[in-house]
C-alpha cells in the first residue's frame, strides 16, 4: 500500500487541515463491514444512506450529526431468555455498531425512517444564497463607485465665492 506524507499540506495550506485529515481518515482500511450499507444519489444535491439493521427497534438505534460528521450507532441490549435458546447455527449479527460518515458541507439530514429491517437516511445539500450562482446584468446605469460631476462642481463654485 502507498503511504503519502501530507504534512506539506500542513504547513504550506491554511483551513486545508480538515481535508488532509479526510484523507488520511480515508487510507484506512474498515475491516469491520458492519451493518452493510448503501450511499445513493437522487438528483443533483439529494443522497440516502441505505443501512441494513434487521433486529434493530428504532428506540436501539441513534443518529447524531456533528461538525459534518454523521454518526449512526446500534445498542442492541441482550435478549431475554437467549440463555434458554440453544442456537444449532447463529447466523444473524446481534451486536451493537457505529458507523461514520463524512459530510461535505452544507449537506444536512432531512429524514430517517426505519422501514423492512432497513434504515434510510435521506440528505440534501442545500448551498446558502451567497454561494449560489448569480448572474449580473450589463447595464447603461452609472456605477455608485464614479464621483457624481454635478456634486463636484458645486463644490468648486463655493469655494470660489
């Protein structure tokens, strides 16, 4: 595996430390592959996280988002009676999880449903007006910036009198 050294990046890139960060957080390899999951676009700025917790109530489940991290846990508490059961063959994941997901910005979560053993997380990138594209129209108008002429020959004709 290729291993790179961003600390140039760190010295060198100021408000960049975040996405070296993501980076390197990225490189890492997550063996553990539980609960599986989906990411799915809907349209240009719409997402939904697909995560299969079959087992899990909505009260065992908890979704937390913070600083563009989004943070989805199971608690799964032991089950009554489970000493009585004598499993032949236990094929069915009942542990607790936590699973994150890096958001970029201005991406928030709109819903969570729980519905057929799958948990689906729906997001939307919402960019605030002023990043927004806008167009600017060419206009005959005078720019507020230029001294206004007329304004300027008053002021000479006072100083004269």
């Amino acid at each position: 595996m290729t291993t790179y050294d961003l600390s140039p990046l760190y010295r060198t890139a100021i408000g960049f430390d975040r996405l070296a960060d993501m980076l390197s957080n990225a490189s890492r390899v997550d063996g553990n592959g539980y609960p599986p999951y989906n990411i799915e676009a809907h349209g240009e700025d719409q997402y939904r996280i697909s995560m299969a917790v079959a087992g899990f109530s909505e009260s065992d489940l908890d979704i937390v988002t913070e600083q563009n991290t989004l943070t989805v846990s199971g608690n799964k508490d032991a089950e009554d009676g489970s000493d009585e059961r004598e499993f032949l063959y236990r094929g069915i994941a009942n542990r607790s999880f936590e699973r994150r997901f890096q958001l970029a910005d201005h991406v928030r979560v709109v819903t969570a449903r729980l519905e057929n053993g799958l948990l689906h997380i729906d997001l939307e990138r919402e960019l605030p007006e002023q990043m927004k594209p806008r167009r600017i129209e060419i206009g005959g108008q005078r720019s507020t910036l230029e001294p206004d002429d007329g304004k300027r020959i008053e002021r000479e004709e006072n100083k004269a009198a």
